[in-house]
C-alpha cells in the first residue's frame, strides 16, 4: 500500500456571536481535516489543532511541504514517517505549526491502519480499559460585556451545562485576577459545591497574578486551574504547583515527547492536557501517556476541534488505564465543547455521532466508538459547503 495523495481541508463558518478567550475574540469558527488517499482505495482523515488563519498556514505545510516527504510511502510504517518528517523539519520546525501538521496526518494514517486490519482504533493502541467515559461540559467563553453582565450569562450557562447531566464543567477567565474572582465565585455557587468545576485562563498570568488567582481558587474547591502562565514558564507552573492547594493542568500547547518530557521532568502539572491534534499526533501521544503514567500524573486530554477530534480522543481515552489504580480511581474525562450549537460536531459525520445525547441518557457518560477506524466519515458535501481557499 502506498500514499497517493495528501489533501488538505480548511473548514470555516461565521458564528452567530463573538466569543472569546483570554488571549483574543472570535467571529468565525474554523477546523483544518486532513484527508490522505492510498493506492488501495482507503482514505484516512485527520485533523490539525490551530485556529483562524493558522490553519491556512497548516494547509501549506501539510500539501507543500511534508505530502513531498512522504507521498510513495507506505502508509502503514507510522513510526518510520513520523521520524523522517521530524528529523527533516528539526531545523526549522520542533514546536508550533509543522508538529501540528504532521499530527493531522499521523492521525490520518492510524485511521488507515485501522481501516486495513478492519478494526476500530483503540484496539489498535491498548484495547478496551472503560466501557465508558464521563463527560464534562467547556463553555462560558468570555464576551466583550462588563463583568456584571458576564456574571448574568455565566450563570445560566452554568446552570444550562449542568442540566445536560455533564460530569463536570470549565469556564473561561483572564479578565484580570479580581474580575476572575467574581465569575468563579458566581458559578460555583450556580453549580453547588459538590459539582466539579474547573477553570482555564489561557496562559493571561504572570506567576504573581496567577498565585493570587489560585489562592482564591483554593478556597472555593476549584477542581484544577488550567494553563495559568504562559507554556513556556515551567518555573512558573512548578511554583504555582508547589504552592496551591487547586489542581495544575496544562499542556496543550506542548509538543512531542521532547517538550512534554521537561514538562514533567520539572514536575510542573497535577493533571496533563495533551493536544493530539497538535503534539504530534496519535504517534507522538502514545508517548507522551507513557510519560505522564510513568510519573503517576493523571491524564485528561485538551479536546478542540471537530467531530474528528472529539472520535479520536474517545479512542484514546477508552484505552487509558486508571492513574493510580483502585476501588475508587482517576478516571480520564472527555472535553466536549458547550457553546452555541457547534455544526463541526454535530453535522459533520455521516455516521450518527452524538456526544450530547449521550450524555443525557447516560448520566454524564459516553461509550467508547466501535465503528472501525476512528470511526468518522466527513461528508464531502459538507467540507465543500463550509471549505474556503484563501
């Protein structure tokens, strides 16, 4: 078997509101599929984490610059692709835009690969351990309103979110640490102290802020506070670690088993948050899980994206063992995005694949995927809808 063609699609809508983050707002929604053809008929798809324009930028590197590597190749051999393409972009490319490249294709091909032996994908990468994985909503995205009016529309989203019967549930901060204070301390009254409640704050703090931050986290039992400095401080993170009662979690914007090894060698995080969207991909995550269960820290992973991305992590976390085992472990959750009805989740498969529903009907749990493959088949008509060629 050979590859024959590396396509890549850029897929964007206009959202009905602006949302936003820590960092930036955001008017257009926007996922990057990879679609990579074989002279035996079967078709992988993967997908590259980066929003907005990265995503053009992905595309370029994707057909122009790693399909030349390896077009010819046979599909199968991962490991020996992964590294080839590593090794020839090191000078230029360790971390950042080609690592989330190449991850939209190892993807593509781990879906090939299943394809051929006809299997679903978690038997290919460990096998059942869970026959079911608890849920937890994200949403509360952050708006160009006051705090009083985010306070108003935090509160109903929350209550909104726990209605569904998730698991648990993230809202955004990074409005300035005061500001931060009272949003959280507005949903979590809404959510009741017994519901677990996490917050993510995108890397806005320095290590002062992000300490004032946590210390009034820890008293409102905040289940763990996510990316609070920016990735690159690790002295940072162990600081804030070594010092909060709250949970530490990060590390979506960390790449291969190189950056995620000093990430954990400085035992900086509580909870790892790897991206496989954009670490490297299936390949490289597989590694990056051996690292994490080699240093007992849990793994729940950072899901954005499609309906792609949403299948692949349930694979990936159907494989996870308990960290630590037990009568009463750790058990992984799925990340699902909350806000305004995603249609790269909801109407992007052919096949019938509803997180939501799911979650309703199973108390806050999904079951793991047994169609072969990841699972999920883009519907051509769809990406030619929804696809744009800037």
């Amino acid at each position: 078997m050979k590859i024959v063609s590396i396509k890549s699609h850029v897929l964007r809508y206009e959202l009905e509101k602006e949302l936003g983050y820590s960092q930036q707002y955001y008017k257009h929604r926007t996922v990057h599929l990879v679609e990579i053809e074989t002279d035996e008929g079967i078709t992988g798809w993967g997908e590259c984490f980066g929003p907005g324009n990265i995503a053009l930028a992905n595309k370029f590197i994707v057909e122009k610059v790693i399909q030349p590597l390896i077009k010819g190749e046979d599909p199968t051999n991962k490991e020996y692709i992964w590294h080839k393409v590593y090794n020839l972009l090191r000078d230029s490319g360790q971390k950042g835009m080609p690592i989330q490249a190449l991850s939209g294709i190892d993807i593509a091909l781990w879906d090939i690969l299943s394809k051929k032996a006809k299997l679903p994908l978690y038997k290919l990468i460990g096998g059942k351990a869970n026959s079911q994985i608890p849920v937890y909503g994200y949403g509360m995205m952050l708006q160009k309103k006051s705090v009083n009016e985010l306070i108003e529309l935090f509160k109903e989203e929350s209550k909104k979110i726990k209605e569904k019967n998730f698991k648990a549930m993230k809202m955004k901060i990074g409005l300035g640490p005061k500001d931060d204070l009272k949003l959280v301390k507005i949903v979590r009254e809404e959510v009741g102290d017994d519901f677990k409640l996490m917050v993510d704050a995108n890397h806005a703090y320095n290590t002062i802020d992000a300490m004032y931050v946590g210390k009034g986290l820890d008293e409102m039992d905040i289940f763990w506070f996510e990316e609070p400095v920016a990735p690159e401080d690790y002295d940072g993170y162990k600081e804030l670690k070594d010092n909060l009662k709250t949970n530490i979690a990060g590390g979506e914007a960390e790449f291969t088993k190189y950056g995620w090894n000093q990430l954990i060698k400085k035992r900086c995080i509580d909870i790892a948050q790897p991206e496989v969207c954009g670490l490297g991909g299936i390949t490289e995550y597989l590694k990056v899980s051996a690292l994490a269960q080699s240093n007992f820290i849990p793994i729940v992973n950072h899901v954005w994206g499609s309906a792609l991305s949403v299948a692949v992590n349930l694979h990936l976390l159907t494989v996870q063992p308990d960290m630590p085992g037990g009568l009463f472990p750790f058990k992984p959750m799925l990340e699902f995005d909350t806000t305004d009805k995603n249609i790269f989740i909801t109407d992007l498969s052919t096949e019938n694949f509803s997180v939501l529903e799911q979650v309703k009907k199973n108390n806050g749990y999904v079951k793991p995927i047994e169609n072969i493959g990841i699972g999920i088949s883009p519907d051509k008509d769809f990406i030619k809808k929804f696809e744009i060629n800037d």
